[in-house]
C-alpha cells in the first residue's frame, strides 16, 4: 500500500517527508 | 523518493517480550514524496498531467498544508489553499467523466456505468469531492478503473512553526477537512525533525516539557494506517513475532494467504485468540483451556 505526499510548493512537504520518514 | 515506516504497535512489543522471538516484524506503510503540484500553464486551476499521473498511482493522499508565514512573511491560508487544492482534484476527475461519458455515447451498453457517471458530474461541477458522497462498495468498483482522485482516501498534514506544535488544529482547517471528508492533524515538521535527532530516552522528557503525549510522527503513522483502511493480524512463536497488514474486512482465508499461498490454497480452519484474552490467561494452552482459542 502506498501513500502519496502532495501539496502546493512551499508548505514544506519534503521537511514532513523526512522529519516522518528518516 | 520512496520512505518505508514501520508501524509501532505495542501488541507486538507485548508478544515479543513473552515469546522473544529471533524475529520481531512490524507492519509497515511506503509513502512516496510527489513533487509539488504545479498548475497546467494554460489553466492556472487545473494540476499538470504528470502531477495527476502520479497522485493516481497512490492508495491515499497526505496533503501537506503550510501553516507558517512563507518566505515573503505572508500568513499562511489553509483553509483557502485546502479549498483551491481540493478544487483541484475535483476538475481533474470530472475531465475524467466528461471523457468517458463522450466515448460512451458512441458504445451502446454500459447502461450502469454511465448513469453513474451522469449522477456524478454534477456534484464534480459543483466542487464536491466524489468520497463525500457515500457511494456504496458497487458503486465504488464500478469506479475502481477510474483511480479518481476526490476519491482517494485524504489525510490533511497543516505544517505549524515549533511554537504552535501542540496547539489544537485550527477550526477553519478542521472544518474544512470535514468538509471534503478528509482527516485532518497539525505537527510541525521542524520540531518532528529534531525529536528524530534526539535519543529515544530523551524523547519523552523532551514531549512532555512541550505539553505533547507522543510525538507526531506515532499520530502520523496511525492515522496514514488508519487511512489505507488496515489493521493487523498478528503472529508470533519462537521464531518471529510479526504484524501483517490486512484491509478491514479480509476474510481469514486472504489474510491466511499473506503468510504464504500455501495457506491459502490448503486452508481448512484459523485457531484465533483474541489478543486481549491472550493478554488476560497469559498463554495459548491457557485460552485453549478456557475456550478462548
């Protein structure tokens, strides 16, 4: 299963990203 | 850019620790980091093709909402960026009906497909997300083939500074999460971010001195588990002691053939106790003793 990060540019969804991830 | 988290689950930490296991398995999620959305050049409100393509292929979306000042110092707007984004979803699917209506006036048949499709326009048009509309498990095969966006599962992530990590989601978001029948939590990604630098001992002091019961990241895999509509079934022995993710609903012959399609095909009969009990007599022979197996 798969879940997708989306968002507009500048609401910091590659920080989330790796804040959740790493 | 793929990240795989594993679901932290203290049934599993509670078996493990009876049964200590050479092998202890957590279930896990991949979440895939989508570049940003960009608006078509041609249609500022419309999500580019390749933006589209990718959000297709997910079984659920988390839209990360900024919930700070950007870097011209402008206050953030939410709940107006969830409205335009949501808006953007919906155009995508109805160029997506309004497609497949054309191609189906000239394709007799379909009867079923098409009255669907005809109910549906309409709301589209109207901004509604189709996953508010309650459409019934048939309803939703029929549209399987579609992989509608409004459709997909959504959790909202607002992005808050440090200083706001444990204030409450804000009503506007919240409000307009319900709205479009999303789920809705706020963190702060800065905060996550140092939380995951400091060592695991030092973490809840760390939580508890910013008034936060655990750290967002926990709250964060639950309600993306919680989206995708799983839930574990457990096993455990001397060898492994493991969570297996199954859909809500799995019949236990599928859930069966998760550990291995032999399993599947020979199924006769599942032996299950309920962890609770487990809890509760201690042992496999004791719930088999008081009929709880």
């Amino acid at each position: 299963m798969k879940v997708g990060l989306t968002g507009f540019p500048g609401a910091g969804k590659t920080t989330v990203f790796n804040a959740l991830t790493g | 850019n793929l990240g795989v988290i594993k679901v932290p689950d203290a049934r599993v930490d509670a078996l493990a620790a009876i049964y200590q296991p050479r092998k202890t398995t957590y279930a896990e999620v991949s979440f895939v980091d989508f570049p940003p959305a960009r608006s078509a050049p041609e249609r500022r409100t419309v999500l580019d093709a390749a933006t589209v393509a990718q959000l297709r292929d997910a079984d659920a979306l988390v839209e990360v909402v900024r919930g700070f000042p950007d870097v011209a110092g402008a206050p953030p707007t939410p709940a107006a960026d969830l409205e335009s984004f949501a808006a953007e979803l919906v155009l995508a699917d109805l160029a997506v009906i309004e497609k497949r209506l054309e191609r189906l006036k000239k394709e007799k048949g379909h009867e079923r497909e098409r009255a669907l499709l005809e109910r549906l326009a309409p709301s589209l048009e109207a901004g509604t997300p189709l996953r508010t509309l309650g459409l019934a498990p048939e309803e939703r095969a029929l549209l399987a083939g579609f992989a509608f966006l409004s459709l997909r599962p959504l959790l909202v992530v607002l992005n808050v500074p440090e200083a706001a990590a444990a204030v409450p989601l804000p009503e506007e978001v919240a409000a307009r999460a319900r709205a479009e029948g999303a789920e809705a939590m706020a963190l702060s990604a800065r905060l996550e971010a140092e939380i995951a630098e400091l060592e695991p001992a030092d973490r809840d002091a760390f939580l508890a001195d910013l008034g936060l019961a655990e750290s967002a990241r926990a709250r964060f895999i639950r309600a993306s588990y919680a989206l995708l509509d799983l839930i574990s079934f457990l096993t455990t022995g001397e060898d492994e002691c493991r969570a297996w993710p199954i859909r809500r609903g799995t019949t236990a012959l599928k859930a069966a053939g998760k550990v291995h399609s032999d399993i599947e095909r020979g199924f006769i009969r599942a032996e299950v106790i309920a962890y609770d009990e487990f809890m509760r007599l201690g042992s496999e022979a004791k719930c088999r003793e008081a009929g709880k197996l």
